[in-house]
C-alpha cells in the first residue's frame, strides 16, 4: 500500500556557505477500510427470515481498534436473537432504536471479519397492502383406467385445473359445472402418476394431489 512520506527541511547560511538539516522521514498509512453486504434471498413472504452477511476488511492499513458495527434495520423486520455471529461464532450485538449495534474490538492490518444475522419479516411490512390471498382447494381426480385417454375431477366452477402427466407435460383447463377434463398428451399406463392442481380466481394456487393409474 503506497504510504505518505515526510520529511522538514531547514536552510541556514553559516561560514559563507547553505546548509541544510533535514529531520527523518516519517510515514502515515492511509486507512483504507472497506465494507459489503449481501443476503440470501431477494424476496421474502410475512414470517419468513432473511440472513444478512456483512464483510468488513482493512485492506493492509494499521491495525484499527474500537470500530462500532452499526445497521440500521428497516422498520418491518424484527432482529432474531441468538443470530449474531462473528466469525461463526455467536457474540450478543444491542438494538436500539433499530439500530443493531455491535463493537469489533480490534482489526489486524490486511484482515477481515465476517458478521451474519438474521431477521424477521413482519405484519408491519403489509400495512396499508392487499392481504395475502387465501389458498384455493384442491381438485379432485377421477379413478384413471389403463390406457385412458383423458384424466378428469371436479372442481371449483371458473377455477383453472392444472394436470401434470408422466413425462412432465402440464396442460390446464376450466372447471365448468364443478367438472374439468383434460386430453392426456399419451395413453396413461398402470401405475403412473397424475398430478393436478387448482386455482381459483383471486386465490393462491392449491395444494397438490395425485392419482395413480389404476392397474
């Protein structure tokens, strides 16, 4: 790392002749601290956490003492305790204000050091926000003959049945009456499996049921 040197300089004049008297060079390092962020997911629903990594690193300035973590955490997550780690290991880091606060006693010259918390997203994330949609029910499959052509169930009327077939193609249809049919992309053979799905308008998608064809 290029250091600032310095030196003084006094001129004199003595017997007729300039003389110079320098002092030792001295030398300051510039502290070059650097800082970066990242976390383990881009989105995240209500309840769910989210695992922040932070990397503070002296890039080979002078051993730094009394350096004070400070992130201000954003007012719709909650801190989990017993999360704060340095290094891997657990140290206790304060809250205040949201502000999550922590002391890192001393830093070496060229040394860095890893901190990972983790939060909590909150309620407070939705206020004035459409509340989650409420999961649709699932649809129900028909017994599935050998060599069937076609799968079919009953459903929600104007809901959207999603059936996956062996071989992984997915092919959708409307429920009309509480019925649905969907045309198989292949004769379905004993003992594979169907999967199918729903959707009802303004709704989450439904959990998954499967049918296996009957022998």
């Amino acid at each position: 790392m290029e250091r600032i040197r310095n030196r003084a300089l006094v001129e004199l004049e003595f017997c007729g002749n300039k003389v110079e008297v320098a002092s030792e060079t001295i030398e300051t390092t510039p502290v070059k601290l650097s800082i970066t962020k990242t976390q383990d997911c881009d989105y995240v629903a209500i309840g769910e956490t989210i695992r922040y990594t932070v990397v503070i690193e002296n890039e080979c300035g002078g051993e730094l003492s009394g350096l004070v973590f400070r992130d201000e955490l954003d007012e719709c997550v909650q801190f989990v305790g017993g999360s704060f780690h340095v290094d891997g290991h657990e140290r206790d880091a304060e809250v205040i204000d949201g502000v999550l606060t922590y002391e890192i006693e001393e830093l070496g010259s060229c040394d860095k050091v890893e901190i990972t918390f983790e939060v909590l997203a909150t309620e407070t994330c939705c206020r004035g926000c459409t509340p989650p949609a409420e999961r649709s029910r699932p649809p129900t499959i028909r017994t599935i003959l050998p060599m069937s052509s076609a799968v079919s169930g009953t459903g929600v009327s104007g809901a959207i049945v999603f059936v996956k077939f062996p071989g992984g193609e997915t092919r959708q249809t409307t429920v009309v009456l509480g019925n649905w049919v969907v045309t198989a992309p292949a004769r379905l053979r004993p003992h594979e499996e169907v999967s199918a799905w729903q959707q009802e308008p303004g709704k989450e998608v439904s959990e998954i049921v499967t049918r296996t064809i009957a022998r």
